[in-house]
C-alpha cells in the first residue's frame, strides 16, 4: 500500500478512533503555530516600536544637547567680543591720553619705528 498523500495514508489506517486522534492533534499543531506566530509577531512589533522610541528619544536629547552647547557658545563668544570691545575702547583712550599729553614724544616714537620697519624692510 503505498501512497503519496499524506491524508490517503490516514484514511487507510484500520483504526478510525486512532485516525481522528491524529487528526485533532494535528489541528492542535496547526493552531498553537498560529498562535505562537501571532505571539512572535506582536513581540516584533513591540521591539520595533520600543526601538524607534528610544532612538527618537536619543535624537532629542542629542539635538538638545548641540543646541545647548550653541547657545553656550554663543554666550562665551558675545561675551568675548565685549570683552575685546572694551579693551580696544581702553588702548585707545590710553593711546590718545599718551599723544594728547606728550605729542613730540609720540611724533618720535612713529619716526623710530618707521626706521626699523624700513630697515627691517630692506634686508
């Protein structure tokens, strides 16, 4: 007897008790895999979608982070510029205080440098 389907196999079992057991087992298999697929299924989803959370979270607190580090840079960069505002404002007072008080000293002082930039220049 032999045969190439697997149902024609079971309908020729002399048993019908063993038969339908089979069967209902079988059936049984059938349902926990869908079942077990369905559960394998919504664990993906929930690690997929768990996953994007915390990236999405992790590109927040990235973009938080370069934009406070901007902004601190920002700072630091106006307060430097004030702070080399104030201190050209002050060469400049002291420098026009130093002509306004000693006007041949400084006329002297332009020449001599003239002189060694011109030195300086020819070799």
């Amino acid at each position: 007897m032999s045969t190439t389907n697997g149902e024609t196999g079971l309908r020729d079992w002399p048993d019908n008790a063993t038969r339908e057991r089979l069967e209902k087992d079988v059936a049984t298999v059938k349902s926990d895999i869908a079942a077990l697929t369905d559960q394998i299924t919504d664990a993906l989803n929930t690690f997929a979608n768990s996953t994007g959370k915390q990236a999405r979270r992790g590109y927040r607190q990235a973009r938080e982070n370069v934009d406070s580090a901007i902004d601190d840079m920002s700072d630091r960069s106006s307060a430097m510029m004030g702070a080399a505002q104030d201190a050209y404002g002050s060469i400049e007072e002291t420098l026009e205080d130093a002509i306004t008080q000693r006007p041949l000293a400084t006329v002297g002082l332009a020449l001599g440098i003239g002189f060694l930039i011109g030195a300086a220049w020819r070799r």
